[in-house]
C-alpha cells in the first residue's frame, strides 16, 4: 500500500530555499504537480528547477502573500495551468526578528503581516477554489517551536508563530463541512539538505548570524546577556530532522488516507518536544535513527 498524491496539485509559499523547498520537493516526489510561489523570482524558480530534474512538474507562480492582488492573480495562475489546487502550504515567513526592547513597530508588524496576511489571504482563496471545485483539500501551516517555547530574541516571531496554533484549529472547524482538512507542521532548527542551499549559505552566511542574533554594537549600556541555545546537542536522537523529513510527513498527512485528520499540530524532531527541559542528551552515545533515504537526485 503505497502513500501517493497522484492526481493532486499543490501550492507551496515562500518555496526556497529550505524547508519550503524540500516541502515542494517531496511533494512532488509522492506525485503532486507543484506551483512553487515565493516573493523572490529566484527562489521560486529554483525550486521549479529542483523538482523538474527530479522528474516532477512544478510551475513558479511569483508574488508576496501580504498582496490581496498578487495572492488572487497566482491562485488563478495555478488554476488555470493545472485545473484545482488540493494541497496548500503556508510556508512564507520572515526569519530572525529583534528582541522586545530593541525591536521597531515596523518591524514587528511587518513580521507578523507576512505570517499573519499570508496565511489568511492564501487560505481564504485557495479554500474558495477548493469548495468551488468540490476539491476535499488540505491546509497546511507551518509553525516553529518558537511559537510554543519562548526564545529570546524575536519578539514579533514568537508572537505571530503562536497564533497559527489557533488559527489551524479555527479554520480546520470552518472548512470541515467541506471536507477540507488544516493541520500545521512544527519545525525545530532543521538541518538543511538542499545542496544549493547549503552551497550558498557556506559561500555568504556571516558566523554567528541566525535567529535571535543582535550586533554587539547595537546594544544599549544596560543590556543584559542571555543564555545561550544549544540546538544540535538537544536532539534526543542526536540528529536534527531535515527538510526531506518534514516533506514526508506533509505528504503522508495530505494524502487520502488522512481523511480524518484535521485541527492538529505534527513535528519530525527526533524528541525535542517530548523531552524534560531538565535533561540534556549526551552528545556522544547516539545510534542514530535510521538513514535518510536520498530524496533529491540532483
Ligand atoms: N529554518 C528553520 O530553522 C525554521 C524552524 C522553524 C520554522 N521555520 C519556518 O519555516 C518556514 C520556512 O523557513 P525557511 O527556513 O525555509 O526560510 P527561508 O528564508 O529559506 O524561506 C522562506 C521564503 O519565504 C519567502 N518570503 C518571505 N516573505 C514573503 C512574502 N511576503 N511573500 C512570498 N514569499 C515570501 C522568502 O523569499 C524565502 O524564500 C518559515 O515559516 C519559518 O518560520 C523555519
């Protein structure tokens, strides 16, 4: 019995180039033609490409998901290339951010505007195609532990993350007479696996940078240290997930046999979440879990 999407077509935001393109990626893998969006021609593009040298069909559809225009002219590009749209994955948003006492009003609220307008726009129209249609489709957010857990140092992304927990589960009762389907996925710190991605990130990434990160020379007189996150050596299992895992279970929980799964939040962590804050894995006695089975031919 195998998991297939075959048939189904789906749309993928912010589609580059980590998890939304590893998202798009296997949901190709698993049969789906793809429409792979982002802000950035390139990155949608690149996305395109990487699924299109996998044997997949993928289309780039450009635009920002805050844009009523733009979000109703790509949804219809998509409808009109391949016909319906039975997955969505609100994948856009904005990394890193500033803590509370540093942060911007415009910062802050344009953080929460790409999550919080991405997320109603694209849903509200891809939900409208879906009931016109007759299409039982599934919704997807993705969340971050980050909207669950506090971490120091993005205000705005601690705030807009933990209101798609609700925003998921209210949407998931208003589109379940119409046998659509809203669950969200939580990442936590994957480990990339796109090798252009991680080409590119060793070539430009300045150490050190990341979530939660703030120039010494920005900081006021009083400021006061945190602690520090130790994200590799927290893992349960002793390995990160990547975005291929997270695609898996995206396409597993979209597939048909997932009729009834609605409302709910999944992680591939390898125990983040399960775990005492008080307990430290040791960094040196790991099995491991199984291999990653390679998903990406190129
Ligand atoms: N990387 C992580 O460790 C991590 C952990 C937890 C959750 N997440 C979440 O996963 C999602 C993807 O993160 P990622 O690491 O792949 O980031 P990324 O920066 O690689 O990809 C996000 C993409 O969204 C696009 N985007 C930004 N604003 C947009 C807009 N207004 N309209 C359309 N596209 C827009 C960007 O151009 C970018 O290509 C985000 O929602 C992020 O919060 C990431």
């Amino acid at each position: 019995m195998d998991v297939s999407l075959e048939g189904k077509v789906a749309l993928v935001t912010g589609a580059g180039p980590n998890i939304g393109s590893g998202v798009a990626l296997m949901l190709s893998r698993y049969g789906a033609r793809v429409a792979c969006n982002d802000v950035r021609r390139e990155a949608a593009e690149a996305t395109q490409k990487r699924i299109e040298r996998n044997d997949g069909t993928a289309m780039s559809v450009v635009g920002d998901v805050t844009n009523e225009a733009d979000v109703k002219r790509y949804v219809n590009e998509v409808l009109d290339a391949y016909g319906k749209i039975d997955i969505l994955v609100n994948n856009a948003g904005l990394l890193g951010g500033r803590p509370l006492l540093l942060e911007s009003l415009e910062g802050f609220n344009r953080h929460v505007e790409v999550t919080a307008a991405g997320h109603f726009l694209n849903s509200k129209y891809v939900a409208t195609s879906m009931i016109e249609r007759g299409v039982k489709g599934c919704i997807w957010s993705v969340v971050s532990s980050t909207g669950f857990q506090g971490l120091p140092g993005v205000i705005a992304y601690s705030f807009h993350k933990s209101g798609l927990y609700n925003f998921v589960r209210a949407a998931a009762i208003e589109l379940a007479p119409y046998g659509i389907r809203v669950n969200s996925i939580t990442p936590a710190a994957p480990a990339p696996d796109n090798p252009e991605f991680i080409a590119a990130r060793q070539a430009a990434r300045p150490r050190g940078a990341g979530l939660g990160r703030v120039d010494p020379n920005d900081l006021p007189k009083w400021w006061r240290k945190w602690g520090k996150t130790n994200v590799r050596d927290n893992v349960p299992m002793g390995e990160s997930p990547t975005p291929t895992d997270i695609g898996h279970l995206v396409a597993w929980i979209s597939s048909d046999y997932a009729r009834l799964i609605t409302g709910q939040d999944f992680t591939v962590d390898g125990g983040v979440r399960a775990k005492s804050w008080a307990y430290s894995p040791e960094g040196s006695d790991f099995a491991g879990p199984l291999p990653l089975i390679p998903m990406d031919a190129s």
